[in-house]
C-alpha cells in the first residue's frame, strides 16, 4: 500500500517535472519573433501622395455595407502618416522582425510598369530605413488582396492570364527600386483566399463553380514563379535576399479516427494545391484534386475539367520557386466524408464536410482554438515536402478583451509552445510572425475584429496606440529567450508597466476584474 503510494507520486514528479520542462521551452539560436500587418488594413492615406484607387477602394466606396460596421480603409490606421510611432512600437516590444505589404496601386498608380510613383516607393523606402536603423529586420510582401481597380477593369482580373506578366513587371520595379534595403521577400499572400474572395472586376463570376477560382490560382501560381525567377536571375547575386510565397492552412481532424482521407483532403483542397506545384519532387497539383475536379467537370458536362493544366514547362518553371515555405495558420475543423451529390457529384470538389468540434473554445471570429493544430499541420508540411525551412508569417487571433488580453497572452503561449515542440521534433520553423501589430481594418468585418499587439483608437482623429498586456509578455518572452506561462507574478509586473502608459486602464478589458486575476494564479 505504502510502495505503491510512493510509486505514484514518484511517477507524478516525473510527469510534472517533464511537463514543467515543456511549459519553458527555449526558442531556439537565431529563431525570429515577428508581428505583420499589410498595406490595405493599415496604411490609409487612400488618395495621398499619388496613391490610385485599388479595388477594396473602390468596392467600399460604391458600397459603404461591404464591411459589417460600414468602415473603410480611406483613413485606417493611418499607418502612412504614423509609420514611424509604428517601427517604434515593433523596436519597445524587442520583435525581431516586422512584416509588411506594399500597395501596387501607391507604387504603380495605372498597374503598369510604365509609370512609377515616386512618392510611393519614397514612402516604402523611408519605412525600410526606419525598420533598419531601429534594429528590425523588415519581411515584405509585393501582394496582397489590394489589386489596382483599372489594372483589373482592363484585364478583369486574375482569370485572365495577362495578370501574370503585369505582377511580373511590377516585381521587378519593387526588387530594383527597394531590394538593396530588404532581405526577406514574399510573393503573394494567401492565394487561396484571396482566389476566392477578390480576384476579379465581377463578384458574381467567383460562383461560377469554381471556374474562376482554379484559373485565379493556376495565374497566381504563373505569377509567383515568374517573380521567384526575376529574382533569381537579375538581383539575387547583388540583394541576397530570401523570396518564397505565403499560404493559408488551417489544420483538419478526422471525426473517425482512422479516415485520413478526409484529413489529407482537407490539406490539398487548401494549402496543397499551392504548395505541391512548388514544393513537390513533381510538381504540378495534387492527383486526387485533379481526378475530383475532373469527375465532377465530366458530370457537368463540359469537355475539359474546370482546373485548369499546366504545360510540361509550366510545371518545370513553378517546381523549386522557393528559399522558405511561408505560412499563415488559423482555422482548424473536424472532417467527415461528405456523400457524392444527388447528381454523382464530389460534394463541393473536395467530398468532405467541415464542422466545428462542440468542445472547442471559439475565437471572437468563430475560429476554434486549438493549439495542437499548429503543430500537427508543421509535422504534415515537414513529412510531405521533404522537411523545407518554414517560415510562420501570421498566427494570432481576434478576441474582445481589450487591452488586458490575458485570452491572447494564453492563446500564442499555447501555440508557440506546439511550434516549439514541432521544431524539437525536427522541423526546420525559423519565424513565427504574429497576426497582427495593430487592430487594423479586417476586411468584411471592418473594425469589429481586433487582432492586435496594439489597440488602436479609431475614434480619435489621432489613432492613439495603446499596447496590450500581450505586448509587453512578449517582450518578456523575447528577452528570456524561452516561453513563460502566464502567471500571477507577471500579471502584476505588467499591471505597473500597463499603469505607466495610460491611466484608466481599467476602463479597458471587459474580462478585466478580481475574480479573473486569482483564477490566474
Ligand atoms: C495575408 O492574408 C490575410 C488573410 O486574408 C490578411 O489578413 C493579411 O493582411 C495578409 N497579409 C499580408 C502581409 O498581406
Ligand atoms: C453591399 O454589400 C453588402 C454586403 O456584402 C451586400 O449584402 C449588398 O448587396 C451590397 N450592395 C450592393 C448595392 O451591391
Ligand atoms: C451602414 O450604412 C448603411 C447605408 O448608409 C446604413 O443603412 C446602415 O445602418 C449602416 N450600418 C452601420 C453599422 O453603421
Ligand atoms: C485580358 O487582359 C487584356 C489586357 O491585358 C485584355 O486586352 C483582354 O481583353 C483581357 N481578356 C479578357 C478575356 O478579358
Ligand atoms: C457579372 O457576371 C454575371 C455572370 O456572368 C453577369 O450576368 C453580370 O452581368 C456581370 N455583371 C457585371 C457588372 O459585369
Ligand atoms: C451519407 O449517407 C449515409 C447513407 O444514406 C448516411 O447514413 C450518412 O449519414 C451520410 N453522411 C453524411 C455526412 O451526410
Ligand atoms: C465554427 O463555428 C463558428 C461560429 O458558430 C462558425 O462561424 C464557423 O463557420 C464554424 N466553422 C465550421 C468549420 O463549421
Ligand atoms: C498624437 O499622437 C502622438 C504619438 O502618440 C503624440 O505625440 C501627439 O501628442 C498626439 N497628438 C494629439 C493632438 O493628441
Ligand atoms: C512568473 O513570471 C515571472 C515574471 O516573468 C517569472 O520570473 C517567474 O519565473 C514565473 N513563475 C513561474 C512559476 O513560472
């Protein structure tokens, strides 16, 4: 009775000494703590210093609904104006990198090469230098959502192939014009998305069955190899920079454990399809979509299948188009098989059904938290690609709990601490970049989403900043160089940090009060 009590608390201190060590995990030499942002949700300054109207501009301003709470980005966070109290707020919180988009239509007002607005690229090159001279490595992104609204009513949009050969152009202006001042660069955001929510001049063409969205990507994908070899070939011996393109994935769980069908699915039919023409020994997209899409195509009726196919040398000119595989990690979801249609058809292409699991905490956005997924979707990426160098460059999350954000703090502790073990697990993650520096501009949800380091007062005609308390644990995080848990001690440090930039702060934080604190502990 005795011996086997000992036993058991023998094995308890084991257990709790193994799991202590993995709530302190140390980031590893030379591994970069980051926070991004992108030009359309942050910059403002719509119609100054030479800027066109890009087509979010333009959508807004022919429809103020577009966006839930009627907000616009004419003035955002007037980042343009407010760049350097930016660069300052990255430098206080000892980030190691920062993470932003240019806007074609400020830099390139027609879309064309042919004309170059010098203020524009003036404006990205005095953001460059500030990042620089504060000890900031900047990341940037060429494209984003933010397409210039007459460069897409001459093409309508990226269905058209022609958009291949204008991002290219526009590449290569960014690469000559800011290249000697930027070492990390990424293509194209989030393809995927951006496919199906604003690539084209006519919304309604987005529902043609898909149609529209595989030809999208198919040019996206054109586009960014395009850019990749540009840099090759004319700047990479003089710039020495990093280029690679940026996808979405969430991470999918089967409802019965053994289908990994739907599971790897789920994976092609998002991510894979924009990193198997890259990242792949073959190249091109994955087989299963091709088949799918080509059934379904086939039972429609039409003659060729609605995805499009890529020449033998297409194939050959995207396949290793990359230095990093970038990603940007938030939705997770439980897969099921979805029954073929009444008609015959794969439901939806992809034949697999999407929920939430019912025990899963949801973010203000209705995303599910589920740290594990960050990890697992690393092991998936590292296993599938023959272990490429991986770079973070958004996670993060929208909740309502203002400046005193213990929710946050939890949530990137928790999602860090997988990144950590993934990498302990062998694999090569070198970035981990937070979404986002600023409550910004969310698109459709305008300004009701706040996923930032930093609120923003968008009442005041001054965008005042204030950092939230998970700033400032991320400063601690950084300057000990290992994850901490959050706890009572460091709440009350934070709590006198919090005091000294602003004094009513308990105004803030609708989760803020005494009960909340001793839950902590
Ligand atoms: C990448 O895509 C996400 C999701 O659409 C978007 O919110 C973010 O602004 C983009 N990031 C950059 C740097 O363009
Ligand atoms: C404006 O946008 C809202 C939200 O997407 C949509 O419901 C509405 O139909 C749009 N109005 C017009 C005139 O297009
Ligand atoms: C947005 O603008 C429309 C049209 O002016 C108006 O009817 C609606 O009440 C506004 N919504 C919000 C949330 O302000
Ligand atoms: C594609 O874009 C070009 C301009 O680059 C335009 O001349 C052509 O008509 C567009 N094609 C379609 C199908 O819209
Ligand atoms: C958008 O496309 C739909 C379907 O092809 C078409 O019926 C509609 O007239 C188009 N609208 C505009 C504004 O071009
Ligand atoms: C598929 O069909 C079977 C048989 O009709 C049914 O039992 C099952 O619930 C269906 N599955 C889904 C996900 O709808
Ligand atoms: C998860 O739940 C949220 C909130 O109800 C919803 O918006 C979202 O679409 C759900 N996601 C899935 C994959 O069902
Ligand atoms: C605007 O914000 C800046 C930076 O926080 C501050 O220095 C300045 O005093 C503020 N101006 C007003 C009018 O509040
Ligand atoms: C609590 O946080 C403080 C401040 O960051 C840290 O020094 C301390 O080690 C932490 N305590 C525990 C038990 O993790």
């Amino acid at each position: 009775m005795r011996a086997s009590l000992l036993l058991v608390q023998i094995l308890y201190v084991c257990r709790y000494v193994s799991a202590q060590d993995e709530d302190y995990l140390e980031l590893p030499e030379g591994f970069s703590i980051g926070a991004a942002t992108a030009a359309f949700q942050i910059e403002g300054a719509w119609n100054t210093g030479g800027k066109s109207e890009n087509v979010w501009d333009y959508r807004i301003h022919n429809n103020i609904s577009l966006s839930v709470d009627n907000g616009t980005g004419d003035v955002s966070c007037d980042s343009y104006h407010k760049y350097k109290e930016d660069v300052q707020l990255v430098k206080n919180i000892g980030l190691n990198h920062y993470r932003f988009s240019i806007s074609w239509s400020r830099v390139l007002p027609t879309g064309s090469s042919d004309e170059i607005n010098k203020d524009g690229i003036q404006y990205y090159k005095n953001l460059l230098d500030e990042c620089w001279s504060n000890g900031v490595t900047p990341f940037v992104t060429l494209h984003h959502f933010d397409d210039v609204q007459s460069l897409i009513e001459k093409t309508g949009g990226w269905s058209n192939e022609s958009m291949v050969e204008y991002f290219a152009d526009y590449a290569r202006v960014i690469f000559k014009e800011l290249g000697s001042r930027v070492k990390f660069w990424s293509t194209i955001n989030e393809s995927d998305v951006f496919c199906k929510v604003c690539a084209y001049l006519n919304e309604s063409v987005i529902n043609t069955a898909y149609r529209n969205r595989y030809l999208c990507a198919h040019n996206v994908l054109k586009a960014h190899a395009r850019a990749y070899h540009i840099y090759d070939e004319e700047f990479r011996t003089i710039q020495k920079g990093k280029i690679g393109l940026v996808t979405n994935s969430g991470y999918y769980f089967p409802k019965s454990e053994r289908d990994t069908e739907s599971v790897d699915l789920a994976f092609d039919f998002e991510a894979g399809w924009i990193l198997n023409p890259i990242f792949s020994k073959n190249g091109d997209y994955p087989e299963v979509m091709k088949t799918r899409i080509a059934e379904n195509s086939k039972a429609e009726g039409l003659t060729h299948s609605r995805l499009p196919e890529f020449s033998r040398e297409w194939i050959d000119y995207i396949k290793g188009t990359y230095d990093y595989l970038g990603i940007n990690h938030y939705i997770p979801a439980m897969v099921e098989p979805a029954n073929k249609t009444a008609e015959g058809r794969w439901y939806n292409d992809v034949g697999v059904i999407y929920t939430n699991h019912s025990e899963w905490k949801l973010t203000a956005m209705g995303w599910g938290v589920v740290p594990k997924a960050i990890g697992r979707l690393l092991r998936k990426i590292t296993n599938t690609f023959n272990k490429p160098t991986i770079y973070i460059m958004e996670n993060g999350v929208s909740f309502r709990s203002g400046v005193i954000d213990i929710d946050r703090v939890e949530y990137l502790y928790s999602y860090l601490k997988e990144v950590l073990l993934a990498i302990r697990d062998g694999c090569d993650v070198r970035v981990y970049t937070v979404w986002s520096l600023l409550d910004n501009f969310q698109w459709f949800d305008g300004y009701t989403q706040t996923f930032g380091l930093i609120s923003v007062d968008f009442k005041d005609p001054n965008r005042t900043r204030t950092p939230k308390l998970s700033s400032y644990w991320l400063r601690t995080i950084i300057q000990k160089k290992k994850l901490i848990p959050f706890n009572k001690t460091m709440l009350n440090m934070l709590k006198l940090e919090l005091c000294e930039t602003f004094i009513n702060w308990s105004d803030y934080g609708q989760n803020w009060n005494n009960n909340n604190i001793d839950k902590e502990g």
